[in-house]
C-alpha cells in the first residue's frame, strides 16, 4: 500500500528515507512559509519567528533562512 500524502518532519535520517521513497517532505522552515503565505502570521512575526529559529536549531539551514528573510523584508 503507498499513500499519497505529504510528510512534516525535522528528521534528517527520516527525511531522506521519505525522499528515497518518493514522498514530499517538508519541515519548519516550511511550515512558518506557508502560515505567513495565508496571511496567519504577519511578515514582521514570520521574520522574528526565523530569527529564533535560527538561534534554537543548529540542524535548520542558516542560509535558507537568511533568504527567506531577504525575501519577507522585500
């Protein structure tokens, strides 16, 4: 049986088991996108949100953040 679904994960290992099997992965950084895509969170929120982000969890990409953050503020 293969579900057609979309898997929220901030584990490494299982993301790329995910990946390797064809799913769709996405984790945090994701998530706060589309929260502030729907207009759920204000650009000012989404970009504090990424800058905590960025201090609490070593493992998230610093530099995918950074322009992510480039981008709200433009």
């Amino acid at each position: 049986m293969q579900l057609k679904c979309k898997l929220l994960t901030g584990d490494k290992s299982l993301r790329n088991e995910a990946v390797d099997n064809g799913l769709e992965v996405h984790g945090s950084i994701w998530v706060v996108m589309k929260i502030v895509d729907a207009n759920l969170l204000s650009i000012e929120k989404g970009i504090e949100l990424f800058e905590k982000l960025k201090i609490i969890n070593d493992s998230l990409p610093k530099n995918e953040i950074e322009k992510l953050i480039r981008k709200l503020k433009t």
